[in-house]
C-alpha cells in the first residue's frame, strides 16, 4: 500500500506524513501520548521547577549557569516536539494541571534542604529520566519515522550532555573529584545547539 | 576484645509471573526488585527507574509486604490496590507478582483522579 491509495486528493482529515509511518509500524497513538507526557516532562517537569532550583544556587554562580543552560534547553526542547504532537494528529492536554500530571518524569521540586549537593543530584537525576524517555521515541521511531527519530535525536543529544555536566559538579561539589564532561562552553546561555527551534525573523 | 557484626540483609522469594511464564528469584530487603530481577536475566518492562513513570507497575497476587519508599510518586491508593513498581520496591516478605500491569495502573490513576503518567499508553 502506498500512501496515495491511503489518502484521497484535496482530502484535509488525513495526513500522508501519518499514513507512511503507520504504514512502516509505527503506533502513531502510542507516540502521541508518548511525546505528550515527554513535553510534560520538559516544560513541567524540568523547565518550570529548575526556574526554582536556580534561585537558590545563590554563591554557585557557576551552577546557576549551568542550570540556566539546561532550563532554556529544556525549554527549547518543549518548543520542539509541541508541532510534531499537532503534525501527528494530537494536541496538548486543554488543562495545565492535566497535563503536569501525566508528564513522564517527577517534578524536579526544591529538595529540603535546599544544599549545592542536594539541587545538584536532583538535576542530575531528572537529565537521566529525560534520557531514559527520549532512547525510547528513538528505539520506537528508529528506520520507521524520520521525522520523529530525528527531532527525538536531537532532544537525546542535548540530554546527555546535560547529564555530563551535572556529574562533574555534583562530582565536584559533593565528593570533591573530577569526573569531567569533557564540554567545551556553550554560546550564549540557551543556545540549544540540537534543538533550537528556528529563531524569529527580523527583517533588515 | 568485642568484634563488630556485621548483620546481613534478608532476602526474600520473589515470584514474577511474567506473560511469558513464572519465575523465583531471592531479592534482598535492600534491593529494588526490576534490579535483582534483570541480574537473574529477566527483562522487565521500566523507563523513568524513579517509581514515577508506571512503566514497571506490577500487582500483588495475594499479602505481602514491601518498602516502597524510594518512589517519587507511589500513592497510598496504589497500595491499597495491591500495585507496586518494581523498578524501586524493596521487599519485606516473600511476594507473588503480576508483572506487565502498566496499562492497568495507568487506568486506575486516571479513574481515581489521580496522576497518571503516560496516561493511555
């Protein structure tokens, strides 16, 4: 079966983009909610509470930057995979507190006490979640859906070295030893050198 | 002189009844049980390995006890409905276990009104 026998001419209620990868096997509802609940993850889950975890990393300027770098990535990731959920036929949860809820990671909440050390895992942790749920789309979308493998990949990228850099300061900060990222230094804070959405056209 | 001793953890008879069959394993009270089963070569289903996502929800086929304290999100309704995740439950007895039950936790959660994430997968 091609995709021309799937989809009638002029016919706006089906989309070719969704009838060749289901052809190919994908489970095109499973990935939706799938991407839904990692969105969830993104900008519940991390992007809004590490806005939290950094303001208490008063005296850390180096960490706060850090954790500046993954909240805007994170951010960047959200702005990402949000039009590959509409392109796929779904949509975002109409209810904020709905779609918290069925995010696929916790919530990166304030620890108590609110130490370096103890913000520092709890990043670290949450980068490694974010890892786990993005391989899975990959492993899911693999040869199948390029598209999505592909703005999967690019997420997972920006994942892994945001799990090096919270090992080298948790590392650091907590045990006092050098396990290094092996990073040089981003751009400007949130650059997102995956996964940054295209930026705004300014004319001139 | 008074030497120290050194106490050992319990463990305990895990059974997993897997679709694809039964399997016993010893898993001790200081072992999350997705861990003690992946060493003995059993591959369960997990994701987030926080306690969190559901993706290694399991039920309990008859009492049992365990801690499952390391979860970020495991509800006292969960308990009460016998689910468990594995990917963070550390036994307290011998357990008899459902495994593959993420599709019925999930629908639980959502019809209690309570979190549930990746609600329908």
């Amino acid at each position: 079966m091609t995709a021309k026998d799937v989809v009638k001419a002029g016919d706006v209620t089906k989309r070719v983009g969704v009838e060749v990868i289901r052809a190919r096997g994908v489970d095109v509802d499973k990935l939706i909610k799938m991407l839904i609940a990692n969105a969830g993850a993104e900008f519940a889950s991390t992007y809004y509470y590490y806005t939290i975890l950094r303001m208490h990393l008063a005296g850390h300027e180096d960490y706060k930057e850090i954790c500046e770098d993954a909240r805007l990535e994170d951010r960047a990731h959200w702005e990402l995979i949000v039009p590959r959920i509409y392109e796929l036929g779904g949509e975002l949860p109409n209810d904020l507190v709905a779609f918290h809820n069925q995010a696929g990671c916790p919530a990166a909440k304030l620890p108590d006490p609110p130490t370096a050390a103890n913000i520092l895992q709890l990043l670290l942790e949450s980068e490694r979640c974010a890892i786990r749920s993005w391989i899975e789309i990959c492993d899911m979308t693999f040869g199948k859906d390029p598209r999505t493998y592909d703005l999967a990949a690019r997420i997972l990228n920006e994942e892994i070295e945001h799990e090096a850099w919270f090992i080298e300061l948790l590392a650091w900060e907590r045990d006092k030893k050098s396990v290094p990222s092996g990073h040089f230094r981003r751009g400007e804070p949130g650059d997102a050198p995956y996964s940054k959405n295209r930026p705004f056209y300014i004319p001139g | 002189m008074r030497y120290p001793v050194r106490v050992q953890p319990e463990s305990f008879n895990i059974t997993l009844v897997t679709p694809e069959g039964e399997h016993t394993i010893r898993v001790g009270s200081d072992q999350h049980i997705w861990e003690a089963a992946a060493a003995a070569g059993i591959r369960l289903p997990a994701m987030c390995h926080m306690g969190h996502c559901l993706t290694c929800a399991g039920q309990l086929e008859g009492p049992g006890e365990f801690d499952p304290s390391d979860a970020r999100q495991y509800l006292p309704q969960d308990r009460a409905a016998g689910y468990i995740l594995l990917c963070t439950a550390k036994p307290r007895s011998d357990l008899r276990i459902r495994t593959h039950q993420q599709r019925a936790m999930r629908r639980f959660r959502l019809d209690a009104g309570l979190p549930a994430p990746y609600a329908g997968v």
